[in-house]
C-alpha cells in the first residue's frame, strides 16, 4: 500500500506511468475522495450515480479508502422507506494541509483537515515584511517552528498553501512585489525548506476563497470581495471559481486611477484608489488633521509620537469620536462609487466587505452602499447582495490551505 503522501501527491504524468488496472484505480479513488470533500458523507448509491462507476466498482473503492484510512463508515442513513443505506466520510485525522499569511506586520499559521476546518492555529506578531533576505529567513524559521509546534504529524501535512500581498502567480510560483531577487521561486525555497510540497496565492484571492466557502448554502456562484485593509485589493469568484486573469494578476483593483489627486501610490503612480480609501490612507490622513489641530481621543497618542493604527481609528468611531467617524464614512462613500463601477460590470450575486476597515460595521457600510446604489445602476444593484466579512484573521491562511488541498486531491 502506498502512503497518502505518495497517493495525493503523484502527479497525472506518474499517475498515467502507472497503467493498466491500477492507474484507473487510482484516478476513481481520487475522484470519491474529491466528491466527498465538496459533498460531505455520501452513500455508495450517491457515489455510484455521481461518479458513474458501478455498484460492485464502487464498493470495492470505498473499501480500499477505509482500509487506507482515507474514509471511515459514519452509520446509517435515514430513508422513506425499505433498507437504510450506510454512509461514508473522509477521516478527518488521515491528512492535514497548512496555510500561511505572510502579513505587513504578522504571520498568521493554521492547520485544516480535510473538511476544512482549523485543527491549529498560531501568530507571529513579532514581525515586519521586508523586502529582504534577513526577512526571507524569518519567514522560513517561524513556518518551521509552526509546523514543529502544530501537534500534528508533519507526515501527515500534504501541502502548505502560503498567501503574500502584491501580484502573486501561482503558477510559476513566484511573488513580483516581495523577494524577487531569488533566483528559485518562493514555491521552490518552502518545498526545499519545508519538504511539503506549496502552492503560492495572492493574500486577497485566498481571503475571498475562505469567504466564498464559509457560506452554506453558498452566498451565489458570483461574488466580489473587496478587502479594505492597509492596502486595497479584489478577489473575485465567478461561475463558482477564482478569477486569476491570464498571468495570475487579477485583482489589483487598489491601482486603479482613480482619484485627481497629487498623492503618490506605493506603485509609484499618482490617484490610485488606494492613496484614499486604505487603512494606511486613513492613518495618514488623521495624523494630518491632528498636526493641524483636530480634536479626537486619539490626540493624546498623536502627542506622545506613538504610531496611530487603523485598528486604533475604528476603536476610536465605536466610541463615538468625531473625527473617526467622519474619515470612516467618507472611505465608505469612496469606497462605494468605486463599487459602483464594479457590480456594473460584473452585476454580482454578493459584494463581501473584509479587511480592517470591514470592522467599522455601519460606520462604513451605510455611506459605502448609499454611495454605490447612487452611482450604479438600479437594476444592477438591486440584484446585489451586501454584507460583511465573517471570516477572522485566520482567513488568508485558511484559504490557502484550502486551495492547496484542492490542487493535491483535485478539486477544480
């Protein structure tokens, strides 16, 4: 019997060497392993009319998964009427994927089963992104010591789903804003590192996967989530999938040039979006006020030269500051025209609002989706659903970790 590592982890090239009988089996037990991954517990009659493989066929697959202990037996089923069927699952403790945020200024791990919920999770907080090889060299000894610290067998950890700001190609594996000075891609140094075979995501898309999948039922086959966060970014689902674009740069929607402004965006272009509606927009802008006079009950902080975070601003709104309040709202109204031309284009089901600005709860939703319903077309926009993240800060992390476990059992 092969390992579950060698079993998910073959590749189609080594899977196809295989021939014969044993290549088709592996290939049908992928596919029940898949199916019951998106389905949950299912009977062998579910199986069969899904799958299209026979009765005897399938029972003889099951079995092999539940000697392999991929898939255990959850009972019987309740009927109409006649025999109760048995169903199975897949074992929740047989495999295990890791997911990492690499943030501005932390390091989020976790560690999800098969179903995709988190069995571990930890925080770097200690932390700073920088574009260097000390950084580098952090990053690779804090996921060694996540890993050693999870409690969970690294024998049994398939993939490590890794997300970072900025333009991410997962298919070549490498980030173009962070490390791009190593000659192997960032995919390449945590396989070597870590011996887990990794997939690299853009930090929005994999938020916006955790998103879209924490739903049931589902928020609808076609979402956009728009992350406010110190920076500003789109993950988009569409037909029930994530849209990467031809090289994997999809969602850069925080550099558009939007505004008539003389502000320089950390792209090195003037107006983008993001020089007005990110956190780090608002942390300048309130430190500005304060030198010039504002009055708020951030000011003591401001006069003892501490840093003033958009966490800081937030807590400042809920205790009905002033200034706090004004700042967040109008991020909200900017935020909403610039949505506006969004679900016009898309025209979809949901628009998730996450990020540290999504925290604001009315303070920015009311003024975001006035703005967009009087920016965008009515007919668009009542079709269009809007609420608020649900996910925590583990979300980037969990999303990659899902994304990774669809790869290695081969969900599309």
């Amino acid at each position: 019997m092969v390992s579950l590592k060698e079993f998910f982890n073959r590749d189609e090239s080594e899977v196809q060497a295989v021939g014969g009988v044993d290549q088709k089996n592996n290939i049908l037990k992928r596919s029940i392993v898949a199916y019951m991954a998106v389905h949950g517990p299912s009977t062998l009659a579910e199986l069969t009319s899904a799958l299209h493989i026979s009765v005897p066929t399938m029972t003889r697959l099951v079995s092999s998964l539940v000697k392999d202990k991929l898939v255990d037996g959850t009972g019987k089923v309740e009927t109409s009427g006649g025999r109760r069927p048995n169903a199975y699952a897949l074992t929740s403790s047989a495999i295990y994927f890791a997911g990492i945020t690499i943030g501005r200024d932390n390091i989020q791990f976790v560690v999800s089963d098969m179903q995709n919920n988190i069995i571990a999770s930890a925080e770097q907080t200690d932390f700073v992104l920088e574009d260097t090889t000390v950084c580098l060299k952090k990053i690779m000894s804090t996921v060694d010591k996540f890993i050693a610290t999870s409690k969970i067998d690294k024998e049994k950890i398939l993939g490590l789903g890794v997300c970072i700001a900025g333009r991410v190609n997962p298919n070549t594996g490498r980030s173009y804003k962070y490390f791009t000075w190593c000659e192997e891609s960032l995919t390449e140094l945590f396989e070597e590192r870590t011996g887990i075979k990794t997939l690299l995501e853009n930090d929005t898309r994999a938020r916006c996967y955790a998103e879209y999948n924490a739903d049931r039922p589902k928020d609808g086959e076609n979402i956009l989530y728009l992350h406010l966060g110190r920076g500003v970014a789109i993950g988009i689902v569409m037909d029930g999938k994530l849209f990467y674009g031809k090289s994997g740069f999809a969602g850069e929607f925080g550099h558009t040039p939007f505004f008539d402004n003389e502000k320089i965006c950390s792209c090195g272009k003037k107006g983008c979006l993001e020089t007005e509606i990110s956190g780090v927009a608002v942390e300048e802008k309130i430190v500005d006020m304060l030198s010039h006079g504002s009055n708020s009950i951030l000011r003591e902080k401001f006069e003892k030269g501490e840093n003033i975070h958009i966490n800081d601003i937030i807590a400042a709104a809920k205790n009905d500051d002033t200034l706090a309040i004004e700042l967040i709202e109008e991020v909200g109204e900017k935020a909403g025209k610039s949505i506006a031309f969004l679900i016009n284009i898309f025209n979809p089901e949901t628009v998730i609002i996450g990020g540290n600005l999504s925290m604001a709860g009315d303070y920015i939703m009311l003024p975001l989706k006035a703005s967009t319903n009087k920016y965008s077309l009515n007919l668009v926009y009542k079709d269009t659903r809007f609420r608020l993240s649900r996910m925590d800060e583990n979300a980037g992390a969990l999303g990659a970790a899902m994304l990774m476990r669809n790869k290695i059992i081969g969900i599309a």
